[in-house]
C-alpha cells in the first residue's frame, strides 16, 4: 500500500530479547550456581542468555539495515 505508515512491535521484541536475556544471566544463571546440582539448568540459562541477547542484536541490526536501506 503506497502512503501507508508501518506500525509494527519489533521495537518491543528487541527490547524483550535484550531484558530476558540479560535477566537469565544476571540472576537465573547466578541462582543456579549457588545451588549444587543444578549444572544443567545453569549451563540451560546461560545458552538461552546468550541467545536472547544475540537474537536481539541481530534483529536490531537487520532492523536498522531494513529501514536505512531498504525502506
């Protein structure tokens, strides 16, 4: 459609990569290391912390990247 605006929620899936993934290693990550036996879960949290952040820097690139260029 020629003249319409794009109102979209990318804005608020980066944010929500960024702020999950920076709370599973900041305090699931460091809950999982005080308690014995849970190696698993730490080493679960830690890659999905990771993830998180990763996906969000990505998107927020290819984000920046669609609407410098391409839009």
């Amino acid at each position: 459609m020629v003249g319409s605006s794009y109102i979209g929620y990318l804005n608020y899936i980066i944010w929500l990569f960024l702020a999950s993934g920076a709370y599973m290693l900041w305090v699931d990550a460091k809950h999982y290391k005080a308690d014995p036996g849970t190696e698993k879960e730490r080493k679960t949290a830690v890659f999905s912390g990771w993830l998180n952040l990763v996906l969000g820097v990505i998107v927020m690139i290819g984000s920046w990247v669609y609407k410098r260029y391409l839009w």
